[in-house]
C-alpha cells in the first residue's frame, strides 16, 4: 500500500542508482526498498518504503543498513535523509540506525560510524 502510486519514480530512481538503491522482494511484488542517491562525497536516502503489512519485521532496517554501507563503498563523507520532526515513531527508526538530529528537521550520519 502506497508504493504503487509511485512505482515509475522509484523504477526510474533504482535504474539510475544501482549500486546504492536496496529491494527485498517476495513473488515479484516489492515489499521494502531504500533508495540511495550518492555524489562521491555526500550520499542521501531518498526514500524508504516497506508495505505496511510486512511492517516490523525488520525488513525497513535491513535495507536502511544495505543503502548506508553502499554509500559508504561509494566515499560518501555524509548520509543524509530529511524526516518531519513530529514523525516520532520514524525518528525513534533512524536513531536505532545511528542517525542523528541535525538543526530541525533533518537528520545527519558520520560515514565514520560515529552518529553527529
């Protein structure tokens, strides 16, 4: 649910960024996937989407995970992904991934491993 109205701009996003966009897919049908964008120095998650019944099952970290370290194969210096503030369960998310609150809205990742 919510990932077939966007289903072009995601195939166009993936076919553009191979190495640092992640799917997991069961019969064909896309369950999660983060897709990651990368211009050497700065790597950016563009989206993460997992149909809401397989929700929970870890699989949005599993491919969180995946995207952060092809960025980081990549030489990206920073991650970053933008997030509304009053999101608080995703907040909670990103922060289990070592993500951090940057000025507002925004979060920031140290490719060092070291959350700023």
């Amino acid at each position: 649910e919510g990932m077939d109205s966007s289903r072009d701009h995601y195939q166009r996003v993936l076919e553009r960024n191979p190495d640092t966009c992640w799917v997991v897919e069961e019969e064909g049908e896309i369950l999660a996937a983060a897709l990651g964008l990368s211009d050497r120095r700065r790597g950016f998650v563009h989206s993460v989407v997992v149909r809401k019944d397989y929700r929970n099952r870890g699989l949005g970290a599993q491919v969180v995970r995946k995207t952060i370290e092809s960025l980081r194969e990549c030489g990206t210096d920073r991650i970053r992904l933008f997030v509304r503030k009053r999101n608080s369960g995703v907040l909670k998310f990103y922060e289990k991934l070592g993500f951090a609150v940057e000025e507002g809205c925004h979060y920031l990742y140290d490719t060092s491993g070291t959350p700023v």
